[in-house]
C-alpha cells in the first residue's frame, strides 16, 4: 500500500466534523483526533511543531522542517474539519477502497489533500535534499464554516518567524489544477424593528414583518443591479442573495422584529465593509425615513483571492505540475478557501490537491488514490524546485 493511502485510510477513519453553527453533540465532533493524530505524526519525525489552541478541542498544529541553508520557506495548509455526515449512503469513517478510490466523509475534502502535503514533508525531512525550500505545514480548524483557524494564524507572527516565507499552497480538492482567483463571501443579519400589540387590534402596532417586505423588495433590486454592475472576465458578477427569514412571536400578535440573512459575494478587489456601507446606504435613501432597520456585524467573512502577486507561484507549481503528469490548467472557483485570508495577509498564495470539488461533501465522497500519490510527488518536486 501506498504511504499517502495508510495515511489517508487513518484520517479518514478519524472524524472531525464540524458542527456549522447547528446544535449537534456527541463524540464525533471537532478536529482534535486529527490534531493528536498529526501531533504524533510530526513528533516521530523528530521535527518542531507547535498547536495553537483555537477553541475548545480545537487546535491549529503546526511543523517545519528545520533546514537553515533553505533558499525559501512554503506553507502548506490544509484544514483539519470535515462537513457533517447526514444522509451519507455510505460508512463515512470505514475508509474503504474500491476501484482505486478511497470512500469516506473528508476522502476528497480535504484529507487526501493533507495526506498527500505529510507524505511529501516525511520525505523532505528524511531525505533532505539538497537546495530544497523550508516546508511549513499548517493544519487549521473550522473552514468549513467561520475560518476560525486561518484567521487566529495572524497571532503567530509567520512573516516575522519565517522572513523568507514566499508563499502558500493551500489543499482543496482542484484536480490537481491550480486555482490562483476565486470569490469571497460576507454574511449579515438586517433586523427591521416595529412595536408589538394584539392582532385584534393591529392599527395600534407596527408591524415589523411588513416593514421587511419594503426591504426585501428593495434589496431584490438591488441584487439585480448589482449583477449588472459589472462581471469578472472568470468569476462573474458580484451577488447577493437573502438565504433566511424569521420574525414574529406567534399569529395572533403584530411582530416588533424580523430578521433575514444576507449572502454578498465579492470579487477581488471588493472589501466586505465597503460592501455592507454601500448596500446600507441604498436602503436608506430608498425606504420610508421612518422604517427602522438595521445590519448586524458580519458573523461570516471571507476575503476573495485575487491572482494578482502569486503569479511566481503559479509558474512553479505549474512546472512541478507539468513534470508529474504533463499539464495543468490555472483556473478561477467560485467557493472560498484558507487561500484567501493568507494572501491578506501578504503571504501569495494558491489553491491545489487531488479529487474533483464536485465530489466534496457528498453522500458517498470519495478521491482517487492516484491523484493522492501525484499531489503528493508535485508537492515534493516544488519544495525541491528552488
Ligand atoms: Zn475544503
């Protein structure tokens, strides 16, 4: 068997599922498994690493290889969580192979990704080959839903620990494909408020719930607009979308709140607060003065990745790409990834790892183990590419 197979069979059979805000229980949940799996994993390896506590049973680890003649230092980062199991049609945690795939919640998104980044650091750390480039693995908690990870990163002083840091590849499921660009997302509640009474008497109320339907039907316009404004040439236009509503008590009372959930995507160059202050701002001058509505603080927000300042990246993961199995395409997503916060934080940074998106967070997920292997090799070809 393969070493990046054993190592993915183990993740797998480790669940880390990440609740996403809903309230679920019980012993499945969380990264810490994955974390003490990697913790032992670097720790047989004999090299540094570090966990940083995140939140209750959920830590970031951390590892580098200790080279000092390094001509460059690389990230690479995966995340430890996995979507939850509902509905799944298969064991999610069996790890079980058929026709060189291997099954399970996490196979494709993103543990065959990790499995592939541990193989090539193990043999970055046992052969060290000459001229190779310092490899820091990071391994965060909570993508799936607010980045908790990657954005307590910041704490760690990367740039200042690692001076020579030239950049990050960041596993998701790409089909070995480099993703250089995608959208970012902010998510908001807006709150209309009115003054509760008895339905029986409603002229003495204000009710809240029809001051949101003003709003939403501005908003709706607003959505259209703002498709309109303009369009990346590989992303598409900016949007946004109201996924949720809930307001009022019960039927016989006039609601004094109601509230919905915003989803804005953004494309590169846009800024979340930007994005919020514009949009408020259009309600405010279309709706009554007397409405009363108000945003609450973004509860998710996601940078978009832009290509610009990775290009040098691109080309020499492309190369490794190439010398592996012979193409590779540069491609723009529209999901959010880790990527994206890290190239904020100066760090140029891409997107790369086996299994297809379209497999991820699926009934019966599953990766080929080939494109495993072949992450695995392209990873350690570019950490020897300097
Ligand atoms: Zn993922």
């Amino acid at each position: 068997m393969h070493e990046t197979t054993r190592l993915l069979r183990d993740l797998v059979a480790l669940p880390s599922i990440n609740p996403m805000g809903r309230p679920l229980s019980g012993p499945d949940l969380y990264e810490h498994r994955v974390t003490t799996y990697l913790e032992q994993f670097f720790r047989s390896l004999g090299v540094s690493y570090q966990r940083q506590p995140v939140a209750p049973l959920r830590d970031n680890i951390l590892a580098w290889t200790d080279t000092a003649e390094a001509p460059a230092t690389i990230l690479f980062e995966a995340h430890q969580d996995t979507v939850p199991t509902d509905n799944m049609t298969i064991d999610p945690f069996a790890a079980h192979i058929e026709n060189g795939r291997l099954y399970g919640r996490g196979a494709c998104d993103i543990k065959g990704g990790m499995a592939a980044m541990l193989v090539a650091f193990a043999r970055l750390v046992r052969d060290k080959p000459k001229g190779a480039a310092r490899v820091v693995m990071i391994y965060t908690v909570d993508e799936e839903f607010t980045f908790l990870g990657v954005q307590r990163l910041a704490q760690l002083g990367l740039r200042e620990r690692f001076p020579d840091l030239c950049g990050a590849v960041v596993a998701e499921p790409t089909q070995l494909h480099v993703v250089n660009s995608h959208k970012g997302a902010v998510r908001w509640d807006l709150t209309t408020t009115g003054r509760s009474c008895h339905s029986s008497r409603p002229e003495q109320g204000v009710n809240a719930i029809y001051r949101m339907a003003a709003v939403l039907l501005h908003l709706e316009r607003y959505a259209e607009e703002l498709r309109a404004s303009r369009s990346d040439p590989r992303l598409g236009p900016p949007t946004l979308s109201v996924g949720r509503i809930d307001g009022g008590a019960s039927v016989n009372t006039v609601p004094d709140r109601c509230r919905i959930e915003i989803d804005r995507r953004l494309l590169p160059g846009e800024q979340a607060s930007a994005a919020l202050e514009h949009l408020y701002n259009y309600l405010r001058q279309q709706v009554d003065p007397s409405l009363t509505f108000s945003f609450s603080a973004p509860w998710l927000s996601a940078p978009p990745l832009s290509a610009a300042g990775s290009e040098a990246l691109v080309a020499r993961l492309g190369a490794a790409i190439d010398s592996v199995i012979g193409s590779h395409q540069v491609e723009a997503v529209p999901y959010g990834t880790d990527a994206a916060p890290l190239a904020e934080a100066g760090i140029p940074a891409v997107v790369f790892g086996p299994g297809d998106i379209a497999r991820a967070h699926t009934c019966d997920e599953w990766v080929p183990l080939v494109e495993v292997e072949q992450a695995s090799e392209i990873l350690y070809r570019l950490a020897c590419s300097w």
